[in-house]
C-alpha cells in the first residue's frame, strides 16, 4: 500500500465516520414546508414537534363542534384541535410554548419573550429527541395566527443555531385531523437527543442599533402587526408602554402571508412577493421584520426569508417590547408610511 493511500485510510478517524454515516442517514426535507401527505409518507423518517400553549389537548379528545342555535344557513363552529398525530411515540413531542422563548435584558431594559440562549436551547433539543443530524418536521395546531406563530418561532431559534434539516407542516394538526388521519391520545415521550451547538447566527438577527441604521439606509422596516396596531389605535399588547410604529417602517400583517381554508396554510411564493409589492415593500430587498415581541415577527421572516427566498431578512427580536422602553425611541402614529 501506498504512503498516500495510507494517509487517506489513517484520516477517516472513528469520529469522522460515525457524524458521515448519521448525515448519510438523515432525512432529506424537501423544503421549509411539508405537505400533510408527504408526512405520512415519511413518519418513520423525521422527529415530529409540536408546539402548543395549551399541552393538556395533546393528550385530550376534543369536543364536537357545537351545534348551530341559527339553523341551516348560520356559521357552523369547528370542533377544536384534540390529540396528535399518531406515529412511533419516539417521533413526536410535545413542546411547550413557554419552552420556546425567555426572559432577557437589552440597552439596560428587561425584556419578554426573547430567544433561547445556547443552554436552553440545547436542552429544549435534547428533551425533544432531536440530534445535530435529526431531520425535524415542526406542527402547531393552525387554527389561528397565534399558532402558526408558534412554529414559525421554534423554526426560526433552530435555524439561528444552525439546524438546516428542518420544516413545518403547512397547515398544521388541524389539517391533518380534517383530512381524517390517525390521531392518537397517548402520552407520548420522545427519546434523548444528543446536540451540540456553538452560537447563534448573527444574520438572523437585528438589534435596536441595526434598526435605527436601517431608518435611514436602504434596507426596509417591517411592522408585521395588525393595522390597527401599527396606526396607534388599540393596545395590541400589554408589555409594550406605548404605542404606534417605528419611524418609516411599512405595515406588512401578518395575516396576509396566510391562507384561511379551515386550517391556516402559507401563500406561495409567488403571492406573497406580490402582497409586499402590494403594500409598498420589495420582496428582494434587505430587511427587518418587528412585531410586540418579535415573535410574531418570525411569521413575517418565515414567509420572505423561507418561502420567498430573501435571504437578508432579519427579526428585530426585542421588537417594541425594548423600543418602547427607551424614551428617546420616537413613535409614528395614525400615519401610513
């Protein structure tokens, strides 16, 4: 044998090969989103996460839907969502919503709802059963905005600490009951992970800095409330002091990047650049998206970032809850910019 074909055999350490045989096996997604058939197709092959605020309904029937008092013709209520998706108990978990974001301080203001630091989040990763090399297919119960939030939240964290293999199931739980498939009651514990992160990704990221450069520069502010938040008319929610938007940003809801057919799914691509250009944005250019919290604000990221394929979109994670709270922060109201 040759000194070189010695040398390349002597390289592949035992750690080498064990990270290229999991990448080797690690489900391939086919995008940010995945459609309830393909799941089905593929339960065996990916860690399903479901992030709920209320975790007693992932193990709870739920109710018929209430007969209409109006007779034939009158709204017919929806029966809320009840249970999860049937698969190996060591492929689905029930995430918390509380376990998705924390308390954090910024510019000398304590802050709500802020990302995970690496700690937390890698033991939300691990409680999970997802690995560095686990492809992960995250579900809300898509009933209202609130819950697509709430995947598009834990989605965005993962791909800030490098989780490429990742999607959401377009129109979540809600759509996969309605389509009658298996559903299950049982408490379900997923198995350990073992994850390893380094930092965040800056790039998803903006500060109040970031934001203040951006109102005078070239890349656009996004206020991915509803209207009637971004004009200052109504409290939208009670953690921000005061009320209206940042100076020159567009009002861009959130609501719009959805589509409501009984479950919420996501517009395609090619809506959802014509609802920015619609609203005064351009799809391609560099931007920031901000909401109460920054939570809501990962709805507004997701759609341009993931689905449009912007990639210089950020989210101004502190969002109102830190610009409120500095005084020398100005506030537009009652005006469309």
């Amino acid at each position: 044998m040759s000194i070189l074909k010695k040398a390349c055999l002597y390289t592949i350490t035992p750690a080498l090969l064990v990270v290229f045989t999991a990448n080797t096996y690690a489900e391939a997604l086919p995008g940010p989103l995945v459609e309830t058939e393909w799941l089905s197709k593929n339960l065996d092959k990916v860690q399903i996460l479901d992030v709920r605020t209320n975790p007693k309904s992932f193990k709870k029937k739920a109710k018929k839907a209430a007969v209409n008092p109006c007779g034939v013709g009158g709204a017919v209520a929806k029966a809320p969502v009840g249970g999860h998706i049937t698969t190996d108990k060591k492929k689905i978990a029930l995430v918390k919503w509380k376990k998705v974001h924390s308390r954090g301080e910024s510019n000398g203001v304590k802050l709500h709802s802020m990302n995970l630091d690496k700690d937390k989040f890698i033991k939300l990763m691990e409680k999970s059963g997802v690995s560095n090399d686990t492809a992960v297919v995250i579900t809300d119960n898509a009933e209202t905005l609130e819950d697509v939030m709430l995947a598009t939240r834990l989605y965005w964290t993962m791909k800030f600490y490098g989780h490429a293999n990742v999607a959401i199931l377009n129109g979540g739980t809600y759509k996969w009951i309605s389509e009658k498939r298996d559903i299950s009651t049982d408490k379900s514990k997923a198995g350990d992970g073992k994850y390893e992160v380094k930092d965040g990704n800056p790039a998803f990221v903006a500060t109040m800095k970031d934001v203040k450069t951006a109102m005078g520069d070239a890349t656009q502010l996004v206020d991915s409330r509803s209207i009637s938040g971004y004009l200052g008319l109504t409290p939208t929610n009670k953690i921000v002091t005061r009320q209206g938007h940042i100076p020159t940003a567009k009002n861009w809801p959130v609501e719009t990047t959805l589509f409501n057919n009984d479950s919420l799914t996501f517009q395609n691509a090619d809506k959802i650049k014509a609802t920015a250009s619609a609203l005064g944005l351009d799809p391609t250019k560099a931007t920031i998206s901000y909401s109460d919290t920054g939570s809501l604000a990962t709805l507004t990221w997701f759609a341009l970032h993931e689905i449009a394929g912007n990639k210089d979109t950020k989210v101004y994670d502190a969002s109102l809850n830190e610009w409120t709270q500095i005084n020398d922060n100005k506030l537009v109201t009652m005006k469309v910019e």
